[in-house]
C-alpha cells in the first residue's frame, strides 16, 4: 500500500497562501533543493487540489520553456509525473493529469492501494478537508519559513481536529524548519492537535 506524504510551506504568521512571494529566498539553496529532489523522486504520482495544479502547472510549463537552470532536472521530473486533480470546477486537465471524479475519497483509497511508491501532495487547502476526515493523509511534512506576513489562507483551514505525533525534525541554513508528522493513535498522549 503507498502512502500518501503531503508536503507544504507555512510562514510564522501562519500563511500559505503564495509562498512564492514570501518563502521563495528561504526554501531554495543547495540543502532544501536535495531534499525537495529526494522527496519528489520518491513518489510515483502527485495528488493537487485545484488551485495548486493551476499554479504548479503554469510555473514548470513555464520553466521547462525557459533556459535551463540548476534545478532542471526537478522542472522536467515535475513535468513527466503523473498527477491526479481533485476540483469540482474543472472539466478537462492537461499536464500530465488526470481528473478525480466527485467521490475523491474513494479515489485516492484506490490510488493508494495500488502498489508502487508513495503519491505526494503539495500544498494546503480545501482537499485536505476530505483526505484528513478519511485518513488518507499518512506524513505531513510542514515547511516552516522564518517570514512573518500579513493576513492570508492559513494551515489546514476550516479542517476538523486531527491529532498527529511529530516524528522528525529538519533545520536548514536558511532558518526553515522542517516538521514531519504522522497521525497520532485515538490513545497517544503525545499528539498535538491541528486546527
């Protein structure tokens, strides 16, 4: 069974809604960039919601038409996976992707049930109402970036209280600390709840 890792950038004001403009300085340099190689090379597939397939889409595009960088190898890999899309406003997908139907749930069980590496998910929003409500959810690996802003989406919005146990610690130069965590057991006294 594959597991199913999510991987998202926060600022200390809690924010993550446009972590391109704000994080883009602390999440890139040598140590971040292997660890974001190793962490996509692993997995076999992505899941995106909308919002986060719209942006990711339009920037590698993008990207991969360009010169190549020092990160090509991340552009095209992120190009070539395959991607499932969960929306309920979208009709057709491009990219590489395919669309989940209206019971995404059952879809990504399946998906997971397949055998195969682990799918990975960037970013944070209204799917992981569905995926954490479902237990779908087995890692979340939570970039924590030493910016504070003003007001925007934050951390796991409008999201019912799961516990979770932190499993693993990551500092890079940069100041971003990176938090795994995994869902904690109902009887685990050492979980901590996200709200």
């Amino acid at each position: 069974m594959r597991k199913l890792i999510e991987s998202t950038f926060v600022s200390l004001g809690g924010d993550i809604g446009a972590p391109h403009e704000w994080g883009a300085r602390y999440v890139f340099g040598p140590e971040p960039d292997e660890y974001s190689r190793g962490l996509l090379f692993g997995a076999d597939a992505l899941l995106l919601g909308r919002k986060t397939y719209e942006g990711l889409s339009a920037a590698y595009t993008a990207m991969a038409a360009g010169e190549p960088g020092p990160m090509a190898d991340f552009v095209a890999a992120m190009n070539e996976i395959p991607k499932y899309v969960a929306s309920t406003t979208l009709t057709s997908v491009g990219w590489n992707a395919t669309l989940l139907g209206p019971d995404v749930a059952a879809e990504v069980a399946a998906l997971k049930k397949q055998p195969g590496k682990y799918l990975l998910k960037y970013g944070t929003g209204p799917l992981d109402r569905v995926l954490l409500r479902h237990g779908l959810v087995d890692e979340l690996r939570i970039w924590i970036v030493p910016v504070t802003n003003g007001p925007g989406q934050r951390l796991f919005e409008d999201v019912d209280d799961v516990g979770f146990r932190l499993t693993d610690t990551r500092t890079f130069p940069t100041g971003v600390v990176l938090l795994t965590y995994v869902p904690a057991a109902p009887d685990d006294q050492a979980s901590i709840t996200l709200t």
